[in-house]
C-alpha cells in the first residue's frame, strides 16, 4: 500500500516548482498532489492539506466516487481495495468496492486483501492483552463470524484452522475446525492442528501425530512423533527414531535413510545426510522411499519460474555445479561455478570467465567469453552486460571478471549489447545501458538518450528519448526534451510529450497525467475525459 508516497510527493514538488512556465493546457483540470495509476476503472488521488496527505478514489472522467478522508487506499482486488485510517495506537481498515462504495468504514485492525471461499479474515486488537482476535467477514465485510480466535488459518473449502483462546490461563490452547457460518465443524480439538493439504489435516493427540479427514474422522490414528503434511497421496512421517513414507491410508511404503526435505509435486523427495566431518549431503529418493539420487551432493535444487518449469535439478557435487535430470543422470557437465535457467527454455552456465548456454536437454548451443549477464532472450535477442577494460587484452579482461565480479573497482566500465541465439554480439559498439524486452521491444541508451529496437534487430528509432517507460498494450510512456508523452509501437507520438508527468498506461490504457499544476485523463482510443 503506498510506501512511497512521501517520495513521490516530494519529487513532484520539485517537478511543479521547475516547470511551471513550461506548460499550459486547458485539458486538464484535476487539482492533487498526487493521482496514480488506474486501477480497473477507478484511480486513486491524494491531496495535502492542513500537513496531511489524504486518499479518495476518481473515476476515468476524474469524477470523484469517494472523498479524500482517508490515509491510505490500497490497489482493488477481488472487486474491493482495503482502505486505512489512524485512531488511536493502531491502525483501523475497512473497504471500498469497485464503485467507490465504502461496503464497511475503518473499523479492523487487520484486514486480509484475499478472499478464500468467500470469506475474508479481519482482525481486531485487544487493547488489553496487546493481541489480535481474528474473525470472518464475507467478501465485501460484513462480518459473518466475529472476531473471537487468537490463531485463525485462511479457510481451504469449507473448512478453517483456528486456535480458541483457552477458559483458564493454565488451559493449552486448543485448536480446531470451523464452517463458514462459524461453528464447530465436528468434534475434536487438538493441542496441533494443521489445515488440510491432499484432503487430510495433521494434528497432535496426546503428544502423538496423525491425520483426520473432512468430516473429523481419524484418517491415521495418532501414532507418530513428528509428521509432513501430504502432497500428490504422499507424506513423511517420523516414529522411534526413523523416516518413513506413507500413503493416505497410513500404509508404509518404505523406510528412508536419511532426514526428508520436501516432497515435490512428482510425488519425489528431497533428502538430505550429515556427514561425521558435520557437512550437508542431499539426494532424491521415490515414493517408496528407493534413491533416485544418491545423497551426495553439497547441493540439490529445484527451480519453478512464473512461464517455464525447468526440468532439471542444479547440483554441486565437489565443488563445481552441474545439472541432473530427475533420474539422476547427468545433463549439464559438473564443471562449473553457476547454472540458472531462464524463462526461455534456456540454461546458463557460468565458469572460467565464459558463459555456455544449455537447452533443457542438455544441448550445448554456444559459448560466449567476456560477458558478466545474459538476460532472457525475446524473439532473436537478449540483453546483456559486458565489462571494458580500456587498456587489457580479452584475456586479461577475463581474468579480472572473474576475480573482481560485478561492481568492484577493478577500473572497468559496464557497458550492454544484444546477443542472438547464435551467440553473435549484435553490435561492435557497445551502449550504456539496455532495458528488458517488453512486448518485444526494448530500449537502449546511448550517451544521455534512449532508442528502440524490436527483438529480430531492426532499429526502430534512433536515440533520442531522455527516458522510455516498457512497452504495455502496443505503447508507452515516453519523454522528450524534458517533457512526457505517449508513442506507439513505431516511436510516433500517439499524445505530444507537453506534459511534466505521465504515470504508466493502465490495462485499458488510461493515462493520468501532470502539467504542471493541475492533473488530466487521457485514453489512447477516446482522448481526454477532463476537458
């Protein structure tokens, strides 16, 4: 929520102080210190009065929907944005919907920004004993189980964790399982419970572990001294000193030798041993508990990134990094100091002053020397850094990457390129700095000015920006001579750069801008909505 609202405030400050003779337009009318981004199709403003800085909402014609009277306004989400304001020592929050409606005023002292099976957790502090007592409201707050629990988990279908605060100050805390309606979803309650993962929940009995299902029924009798929750039919349990794995009916399916790490989503477990020298040594074994990999690597990894899950695992095993498929055999050669995947299919392996880029197969495709970063490839090309050393050969160039690293006074300079798929650096001349391809374009800096090129190499305008925002829906927020405007695609001025700010483009392209005193709206298709 708005950290940096006091940064932005001051730097418009200055901005409105320095360009006030620059400007003069009619289409702008909004008077703020500060309008941000629009959020679907509100927007929220800040106004500074009486030394407060204040939020209210606006809708795309800059009509106010909800009056500037509170702290701070977070971002919609799920139809609602939390809304925040100061009485007393804490705090309070309530919500707005999408139309500006407040649904509840500040009334919680927590207030949870998701919503699980329509039910969002609130929170209200007890003055008293300085904690939180925890309820249930629906998803636009109006409270449907009141805030009487010190522990409370989110709900996962139909059913919640939450820890009742205990009748006699000896008591232990007793947990257990509510409906959405607040009550007892069945009888029992535990001095341990967890929420329910692959159907079952963990708890504790008696200073032993099992597991219940949906309706409170023992699943597993208690009869464990530690236990995993399950994952893909699977868990990890601990009895009289030794590791075993056990499907949701409690059958063993064997007994692991070493301490269980995680179980991943293919149902496989990471592992790890300790050596009498007191070092770490990981491996990965099956469902019945049999190595797939051998516990003897310093270190075992698996990536997951937002658009690609890698299907190799990163090992170290004496001293030098490689990858391994989940079969245990070796993909990418154990000789390296790094290896990373990127969302492109694409692995890069550091080492000996060069960089050697893998496919997920284990292909190598190329090697490159003399280059500290290669970022994510979009089309033909990616961005990367590269060290000049203005008075030493490639060699001894090599030398000092790998002995100083990035950002030591070893006297080079840091300079960006492009590299293809084929490892060919795009440019003899370096430039000083290169943003990541957004919607296939990216910028570059030359001196003091930013170009476009789009990701097969083709230029498409020459430096000349002071600053580019990426690329969002076919456009971006661009500045020129001092002053922002908004270009498309091709570098052509979709709004004329006459502006001192310009926030970056919504999802509907809508644009709130600055110039110099007073704040407008401007859509790509529509044009201004404040004249």
């Amino acid at each position: 929520m708005m950290k940096n609202k006091l940064w932005y405030t001051a730097i418009l400050i200055m901005i409105m102080t320095s360009v006030q003779s620059l400007f003069a337009s009619d289409t702008l009318k909004i008077s703020a210190t500060f309008i941000d981004t629009f959020n679907t199709n509100l927007c929220r403003i800040t106004t500074f009065s009486n030394g407060l800085f204040k939020d209210g909402l606006i809708d795309y014609r800059g009509k106010s929907v909800l009056a500037c009277n509170y702290d701070e306004i977070g971002k919609l989400k799920h139809g609602y944005a939390p809304i925040r304001s100061f009485q007393g020592t804490y705090p309070i929050f309530g919500l707005v919907d999408s139309t500006g409606k407040i649904t509840f005023p500040p009334t919680y002292h927590f207030v949870s920004e998701d919503v699980f099976s329509n039910r969002r957790k609130v929170g209200i502090m007890d003055t008293i004993s300085g904690k939180m007592r925890f309820g249930f409201t629906d998803r636009s707050g109006i409270i449907k189980v009141p805030c009487q629990f010190e522990n409370a988990e989110d709900f996962t279908g139909n059913l919640c964790l939450v820890g009742g605060v205990p009748k006699k100050p000896d008591d232990p805390e007793k947990y257990y399982f509510i409906t959405p309606q607040g009550k007892q979803a069945f009888i029992g309650a535990w001095t341990y419970a967890s929420s329910f993962y692959d159907g079952l929940a963990g708890i504790q009995e008696y200073g032993r572990f099992g597991y219940v299902n949906d309706t409170g029924f023992y699943q597993i009798p208690p009869r464990f001294d530690w236990i995993s929750p399950f994952r893909n039919g699977i868990a990890t349990v601990y009895l009289d000193t030794t590791y075993y794995n056990i499907d949701k009916t409690g059958k063993i399916l064997g007994k692991l030798d070493n301490k269980p790490l995680k179980i991943l989503e293919n149902g496989l477990t990471f592992t790890s041993f300790k050596s009498i020298i007191d070092v770490d040594y990981f491996g990965l074994i099956d469902k019945n508990a049999k190595d797939i990999i051998p516990a003897k690597y310093e270190m075992l990894r698996e990536f997951s990134l937002d658009k690609y899950q890698p299907n190799l695992l990163v090992a170290n095993f004496q001293g030098n990094i490689g990858g391994l498929d989940f079969s245990g055999k070796e993909v990418i050669p154990f000789k390296y100091e790094n290896l990373t995947p990127d969302e492109d299919s694409l692995w890069r392996a550091e080492g000996d002053g060069k960089i050697v880029i893998y496919n997920d197969l284990g292909k190598s495709l190329f090697e490159v020397k003399n280059i500290q970063e290669i970022r994510c490839y979009s089309g033909d090309l990616a961005p990367i850094m590269i060290y000049e050393f203005p008075s030493k050969s490639a060699k001894e160039n090599s030398k000092s990457s790998a002995q100083f690293g990035v950002g030591s006074d070893d006297g080079h300079t840091t300079k960006y390129n492009y590299l293809t798929r084929k490892g060919k650096v795009l440019w003899d001349q370096n430039v000083d700095d290169v943003q990541n391809f957004s919607e296939g374009i990216s910028a570059y800096l030359m001196g003091n000015k930013w170009g476009l090129l789009d990701n097969l190499g083709n230029q498409i305008v020459e430096p000349k920006f002071d600053e580019v925002i990426p690329f969002r829906n076919g456009y971006s927020v661009a500045k020129y001579q001092k002053k922002w405007g908004i270009i498309d695609r091709r570098g052509n001025w979709i709004l004329s750069p006459d502006y001192a700010l310009i926030n970056p483009l919504s999802k509907n392209n809508y644009a709130t801008l600055l110039a110099p005193n007073t704040w407008g709206i401007f859509q790509i298709n529509k044009g201004f909505f404040t004249k």
